[in-house]
C-alpha cells in the first residue's frame, strides 16, 4: 500500500521561509520520480516541483530560485524548501508519485 505523508505546513508571514517533507512507504523511493503540487483556493491543482530519481529538479516558473526540492532516499522522504513566501503562494501542497499516488496535503498560508 503506497502512503504518502506531507507534513511541515504552517502559516508564514511574506518573505518567510517553509519546508515541507513527504515521507513514503510502498513505493522504490529511490527510482522515482517525486513531484509536488498545489491548490489555491478556487484554483486548480498546479504542478509546483519535480525531482528524478537521480536528483534533477524542475520548477514552476513562478517559483524559480525561491523553492528547492531535494531527496534523502535513505529515508524515503523528499522535501520542497520554501524562500521569500509571497501571499500568492497560499495552498495547499500536496507530494505525488508516480501512478497518481497523492498525499494528504498540508496548508501553507503567507500573511501577515
């Protein structure tokens, strides 16, 4: 059974910083591919992040030198690091694998 957990939300005021983790079960974690997406209120989920399973990254441009995603497969867990929080980044963020396989989402809101 795959399970993917998301944790490390929170509220942040601009310019602030999070990180999120994704710890996987069920899955060869260190021949996958991990990806993170968002939802914004009233939005569609959009793709954020991705990572290969030999540590390539790609990223939305609208987050381009803010977030970096990053992977330690000793311990199934990726990470999406989050710089200089705008408002326009409030969402809920989800970790994918692939097989469409979604974590729970966790809440990141920038405000002050």
């Amino acid at each position: 059974q795959v399970q993917l957990v998301e944790s490390g939300g929170g509220l942040v005021q601009p310019g602030g910083s999070l990180r999120l983790s994704c710890a996987a079960s069920g899955i060869s974690f260190s021949r996958a591919s991990m990806g993170w997406y968002r939802q914004a209120p009233g939005k569609q989920r959009e793709w954020v992040a991705l990572i290969t399973s030999v540590g390539s990254t790609n990223y939305l441009n609208s987050v381009k030198g803010r977030f970096t995603s990053s992977r330690d497969n000793a311990k199934s867990t990726t990470y999406l690091q989050m710089n200089s929080l705008k408002p326009e980044d409030t969402a809920v963020y989800y970790c994918w694998s692939p097989g469409e396989y979604w974590g729970q989402g966790t809440q990141v809101t920038v405000s002050s």
